[in-house]
C-alpha cells in the first residue's frame, strides 16, 4: 500500500486524473483530522467514499480481538456482508485489541468492475488516514476506560456520580422529580464460590442486557460496585411505571440461562430491586442520599426474599434494617 501512494504521487505530476485522485485523498486525511469521534470518523469516510465514486453502502466497525465480536459505529446504505460478491472491506490495524474495518459494497456489477480499477486509490487513501483512525480508536478506548465497567460494558460509578448532577440540571426543565433503581442479585457470592469469576461476571454481563432491553436511551446504567447495578430514570417519573419497569426486569432475568461447562449445565439466577424517587425541587434532599435511599430499599427487597422489590417510599420506621 505505501508503494501505490507513491506511485500515486509519481504518476501525479504529469497525469491530471492522478494528480485530482491524490487531491481526494488529502482532502480526505485533512478532514479526518477535524472528526470529534470516531462515529464521525465513519461518517467522513462514507461521504469521501458517496462522492468521489458513487458508493452508497457502508459500513464502519470496530473488530474486539479480545472478545470476539464486531461492534458496527457507522452504518449507511442496504445491508451487505464481507463475503458478498460485489463487496470490499479494508483492516486498519491499530496494534490494540480493537481493529478497524471499512467495508463497502458495489450497486451492481459493472459498479463494482469500476471499483475494481480504482481500488488502489481507494486502497492508497486507506493507508494515507490509518494513523488517524487508529488516534481516534485510542481516543475511545481511552474515553471508554474512563466511564465504562470493563465487565458489563455499562457506566462505571465515577462516571455516573461525575454526570449525575449535569443530568439533573437539565432534565430540570421538564422533569419534577427523577427515581434511581438499584438492582441486586441474589446470593451473588455463591456463584463465585461455587463456579469462578469468569461465570460471575457472564451473569453480570446477561444482567445489563435485561436492563438495557427494559429501559429508555435516555435512562443511565451504571454498575456500582460488585453485583449491584444503579438506573437513573428520566424516561419516566410516574411510579407505576418504575414499578412495571423493575417487575418486568426480574421476571426477564429470571428465565436467562448462563453457561456453565462445556456439557451444556446452566445457571439461572434471580435479583431484587428497590427504589427511591429524587424530588428536583426539595433542596434538602440529594442525590446521595436518594441512592442511598434505593440501596437501603435494596437490601430491604432482599431481607423479603429472593426476585422482589421494595419502594423506599414505603418503608415504615420499625422495617428499617441495619446495613453495616
């Protein structure tokens, strides 16, 4: 590849389709290097891609050596995939467990001959933006290391008390009063003792996917510490929402099945819930202790048994359990 940029730029000097060919190519690189993220990254490359060769599919991912699974940050057009006939895809290796993929596919066969002839420049503009891709790919996972829980992939909680408040702020000018729910799983610890970590953190891991699928865009997750997970709701403010919300998330949790051996045997696990609402206008109340509020409804749902919920609004002097 660095041999068809040179050549490229030999050939420049006395052709002028090479000379615009390589234009392109740099007004790409000085376009990238204005990208906020790398969603934008995707979408830069997309509209070089549309413009200077009529390409209408697209598709940015992100390939987790790691992890085994290909997460899709930009995607335009139909659907296609990498071994389809009129397709083409290009790895950016970024030396970390995250690669870089731009694939694309041709609208029809005589589109896709062109593409075929003029791959070396799409191929030479690839090798020109790497190092770009790559800064904006460790801009993300540095980003990422910073709010996200390795584990679950959800907020950690620096990130979440960091953000809170910016969030309460704003959802001040339409929300009167905001629910926290923390979410514990029941006798956690016996799936460490009796399994290892690996299996712990797959339930975890399953736990977040039944939240995420029970909850708005605009909710925030965060995992708190060990096998307890926190939901700020500005979806919603009603109660009987809240309620419906964290019954539907222990009924759904209750029927995963998490893989334990290689024989097929699985886990099936069960959480409680409890719940306190944050009035946005009662100036002695805060945000600590709302969340304290909803662990102590935690613990209170747990103290009742297994797959329950607890509303601290509910809780009576004389229930009050000692936590430490």
């Amino acid at each position: 590849m660095k041999n068809n940029i040179l050549e490229l730029i030999e050939k420049s000097a006395n052709n002028k389709k090479d000379f615009k060919s390589l234009e392109n190519i740099y007004k790409l690189y000085d376009q990238l290097q204005y990208s906020s993220n790398i969603k934008q990254m995707g979408e830069d490359i997309y509209i070089w891609l549309h413009t200077n060769f009529n390409i209408d599919n697209v598709t940015f991912s992100l390939f987790d050596i790691e992890r085994n699974n290909r997460e899709n940050i930009f995607v335009e057009g139909e659907e296609f995939y990498l071994d389809d006939s009129l397709s083409f895809f290009f790895i950016i290796n970024t030396h970390t467990n995250l690669n870089a993929i731009v694939s694309f596919s041709a609208t029809s066969q005589v589109h896709y001959d062109i593409l075929s002839e003029e791959y070396s420049i799409i191929e030479s503009a690839f090798f020109q933006i790497s190092p770009i891709i790559q800064n904006g790919i460790i801009k993300k996972n540095f980003i990422e290391s910073l709010s996200l829980d390795s584990v679950t992939r959800v907020y950690n909680r620096h990130y979440l008390i960091e953000n809170l408040n910016k969030q309460i702020v704003l959802s001040k000018k339409e929300y009167k009063s905001i629910y926290f729910i923390m979410i514990g799983v029941d006798h956690f610890k016996a799936v460490i003792d009796e399994f290892d970590h690996d299996i712990a953190d797959q339930v975890l891991v399953e736990l977040a996917k039944v939240i995420h699928t029970n909850i708005s865009e605009f909710d925030m997750v965060a995992r708190l510490s060990g096998d307890e997970f926190l939901i700020s709701m500005l979806s919603t403010n009603k109660v009987n929402d809240i309620t419906t919300i964290s019954q539907n998330i222990i009924n759904d949790f209750s029927k995963v099945k998490v893989n334990v051996d290689e024989e097929g045997h699985t886990l099936q696990k069960t959480v409680c819930i409890g719940f306190d609402e944050y009035e946005t206008f009662n100036n002695d109340d805060s945000i600590d202790k709302t969340i304290k509020n909803a662990d102590i409804a935690l613990y209170e749902a747990k103290n009742k048994g297994r797959s329950e919920l607890f509303n601290y609004g509910d809780l009576r002097e004389e229930d009050t359990i000692d936590l430490f």
